[in-house]
C-alpha cells in the first residue's frame, strides 16, 4: 500500500454562517435585561449610535433645528468642551473655595432624575430605588467575632473558621482540612475553642453548627436557657436527638411508641420545631430575589373577544443612526480615514437596529401563534393547556424550528393571569379519554389540584393518584405521577399525612 502526499482540486458545498447572522441569533436568544445591558454596550463602543431623545440647551437650540454635532474621536476634546473647561478655571480663579464648593454641592444634589431632554429617566429612578447589596454574612460575623474576649491564638482559630461558614450558616468542613490552612500556633484545641464561641456567641443561634440536628439542638437550647424547660422544648429536643430520621419519614406512631409520648405530645414538640430556622445563615444575608421583566405583554380586548400581543418598549425601540454623522460619512470632502470609520460604525448601528427590529417581530409572530393555540389557557387556567411542539409553531412561521427555540429561551410574557416563562406554552402532551389534548403541563395542574384537594388524614398513595386521574380520563403510569410530583416538590403520602 502507497502512501503519498499531494494537491488536490475538489469542488464541494458548505454553509457557513456571516457574523452578521451570528449577531441576529445573539440578539434574538437574549432577555430584555441582557438586550438592555447589550444596548449599552454598543452605546459606549459606537458613536453613531444614539438614543432618539432630543437633547437641548435652554436659550440655546430649539426642537426640530438641525444641528450640526463635531465628530468625537477616542482622546480627543471637542472646542466647545476646551471652552467650558477654561471658563470653569476662570470662575474658579475669580471666586475661589466658595465656587467649587456650591457646584460640588449642586453636582451630587439629585432631587430628579432626567434625561438630556428634561423627561425623567426610568433606567436611572429603577436604580435609585434598588436596595444596595449589604454585607454578607461572612462579613457580618467577623464584625460580631471581633467583640469576643479570648485568646488570640483561639481568635485567630475563630477568623479561620468562620471563612469556611456557607451560605446557610452551617460549617460543613472537616477540622483536618482547616488546619492544613491554618498557620502553625492554630491547632485543633484552638479550632474546638474557637467553634464552640462561634456557636454559643454569635446570632443568630445555630450559626456553626456541622449538620441539621446540631443545628437544631443549639436552637433549642438557646429556648430552654431563655424561657425555662418547658414540655414541649424538652420534649422536641429528644425528638431531634434520638429521632430525626423518623420525624423527617412523618412517623408519629413510632415516635410515640418508642418515646413513650402521646400523639398530641409528639405534636407538640413538632410544633417547637417549626419555630426553629434551619438555615440560620440566611436570617442574616438572605438569597437576593432577581426581578423578572416580561418581554411581550398580552391583554384582552373584550370588544374583538380575543388577547393582543405587545412588545415591551425597551431602549431598543428609541435608537438611531444620529443624522450628523450619516451626513459626515457621505461628505466626499472628509479624509478617508473619517469616513472609513463612521461607514463602518453606520453599518454595525445599522445591522444592531435591524437585528432588534427582527427579534422583537420573531418574538411577536411566535407569541401570537401561542395565544391562537392556547386560548383556553388564557381564559380557564393552566388545567387547560394544550401540547404545542416547536416544529409545529416553525412550520406554521416557516423558520427553523432553533429559530423558534432562540426566540423563547429565557423570555417571559406577563398575562392578566401573572408573568409565565415563554417555553412553559412549548411541551408535548397526551389524550385524554374524550379526545381532548392535554399538555404535560395541564397534567400537572390536574395533579396538583387533586393533592390539593385530598383528605389530609388519609392523603392519595401515587397508585391512588393514578386512579384520581384516570376517572377524569387521563392514564398515565404511576412512576411518571412519581416524577411530576418531585418537580413540583410534593412529598410523598406518607410525609404528606396529618395526624
């Protein structure tokens, strides 16, 4: 067998995909905080670009004059700004500390906030009206560690310790694996020290603790110290001690059996128990809750009997190609450097405003296809959803149904029912016994509302659920009401059971 090395001709076909089509799937898959975040970006980067907002000096222009705006170049000042910065040192010069410090004053003094227009701006009132991020909870406890009297070896021990604390409070790392960080004159009577300063000194109460009961049980105590050893305190202690397995599987019988309690004793002990917190940690530093921002907005018209579908108006909708500097990039008269680099940044703004337009219509055509084929939804409740693949909804568009899946992804629609996540109306379903289709979701709803509706003294065993749900014309196998009632974190029936 010869093996050589040589050129070849061979004709063939590929598709390969422009940076400008990259782009529009960019813009298409993102949310309107990240179009938002985006548009920013561009902002900054191209000076073409601009928001349509006319932005007047009082006295000096006028709306609808034609202004013609000096090109600003990347380390340059333009003549007018190198005339304000000279007029400033003059006045400076003339009227000394008392002048600087009035403008100092009036610059940080915010009583509203506008755009260069004199409208307000939302973008700049929504993050004036955002909490600022306090510290967090590794911070908050060493402030608390620093007022706490002990050796400084022990405090030291006490620093390292509370570095390895996680978000809920809890110290879940093994002593051995502190001290091979831990400085030489740190040993493990230090750690042991220092840990049970963390645990009885700092609050909240439970901070420190290696595991749930130990978590537990240092709350009660913290209970039993401060009001006395009543029934139920005492009596929740030895539950958490000796049987939180059985406590956690809703055991009550066996608990009472073996703990010589009656059911209303063990009752109320779980009682005392679900005044504890679990996760102490987050008392101090709780899990910041991200605000949703819908993307489309549907309303009823109840005049037409039918929903409307709405874009929500973004920063996206208000830019533009800022006019002086399109008249520049054609003015012949221009080097050629100039208007090589505003042809280029017309062009990007260009393909930006299109590429928005385009998502904002893809989007628009997808959520219409929606409200025509989940009416119902919107009329009588997520019971009532239908299966609604992709590749229906781009067949019916005529794109790819990845089109289709960009155009949803992380997308939100806010309904006169609440905001629901775009992909929620996107799922395959089943037949119901009467012919009707249901999607996976609707399933779930119906299995939700007949958990909700159970006797909680005798609850539906999955087998059970099987057979709720096939009187209504639904048969589907009792591993997958299994996996639907995980999703929706609903225990089993026998944690479900209320004694």
């Amino acid at each position: 067998m010869r093996i050589d090395a040589g050129t070849y001709m061979r004709a063939e076909q590929s598709m390969k995909l422009s940076p400008r089509m990259i782009q529009s799937m960019e813009i298409l898959q993102l949310p309107t905080l990240a179009l938002e975040e985006r548009i920013d970006q561009e902002l900054e980067q191209n000076p073409v670009l601009e928001l349509e907002e006319k932005r007047l000096r009082e006295g000096e222009l006028k709306a609808g004059d034609d202004v013609e705006q000096p090109l600003v170049v990347a380390d340059t000042v333009t003549e007018d700004a190198s005339r304000d910065f000279e007029r400033a040192a003059d006045m400076a010069e003339q009227y000394g500390e008392s002048w600087a410090q009035n403008t100092t004053e009036s610059a940080d003094y915010h009583p509203t906030r506008t755009n260069g227009s004199g409208d307000r701006d939302g973008k700049m009132d929504a993050m004036a009206n955002t909490a600022s991020r306090g510290p967090g909870l590794i911070e908050q406890l060493l402030d608390q560690w620093r007022f706490i009297d002990c050796d400084e070896a022990v405090h030291r021990a006490g620093e390292l310790l509370l570095s390895f604390i996680g978000d809920d409070g809890y110290l879940r790392t093994e002593f051995e694996q502190v001290l091979s960080q831990a400085p030489p004159e740190i040993g493990l009577p230090e750690l042991e020290s220092a840990l049970e300063l963390i645990q009885t000194r700092l609050d909240p109460v439970g901070i420190g603790a290696r595991d749930l009961r130990e978590c537990l049980l240092l709350q009660i105590d913290g209970l039993i110290e401060a009001k006395g050893r009543e029934e139920a305190l005492v009596n929740a202690r030895r539950l958490v001690k000796d049987h939180l397995k059985d406590i956690e599987m809703n055991r009550l019988p066996r608990i009472a059996q073996r703990t010589g309690l009656d059911i209303e004793q063990v009752k109320d002990a779980l009682g005392a128990l679900r005044r504890l917190d679990p996760r102490p940690g987050t008392q101090l530093a709780p899990a910041r809750i991200e605000a949703i921002t819908p993307d489309v907005i549907i309303e009823y018209d109840p005049v037409h009997d039918r929903y409307v579908a709405g874009a929500c108006r973004g920063r996206g909708s208000g830019l533009r190609i800022n006019p002086s500097y399109e008249k520049l990039a054609r003015d012949k008269e221009q080097d050629a450097t100039t208007r090589k680099y505003l042809n280029n940044n017309v062009s990007n703004a260009r393909w930006l405003i299109d590429a928005i337009s385009q998502r904002n219509t893809t989007l628009l055509r997808v959520v219409n296809i929606v409200l025509e084929a989940q009416r119902e939804f919107f009329d009588y409740g997520p019971q009532h959803l239908k299966p609604l693949p992709m590749v229906q909804v781009a067949e019916q568009l005529g794109i790819h149904v990845g089109t289709v899946s960009r155009a949803v992804s992380e997308k939100y629609i806010q309904t006169p029912r609440g905001i629901f996540p775009l992909r929620q109306f996107f799922s395959g379903g089943t037949e119901s016994s009467d012919g009707q289709e249901m999607s996976w979701a609707a399933v779930q709803a119906k299995l939700k509302a007949i958990i909700d509706g159970e006797d909680p003294k005798k609850p539906f065993s999955d087998d059970a659920l099987v057979a709720q749900l096939r009187e209504q014309g639904i048969e589907i196998a009792r591993r997958t009401v299994a996996k639907y009632r995980q999703q929706m974190d609903i225990p089993p029936a026998r944690k479900r059971k209320q004694f």
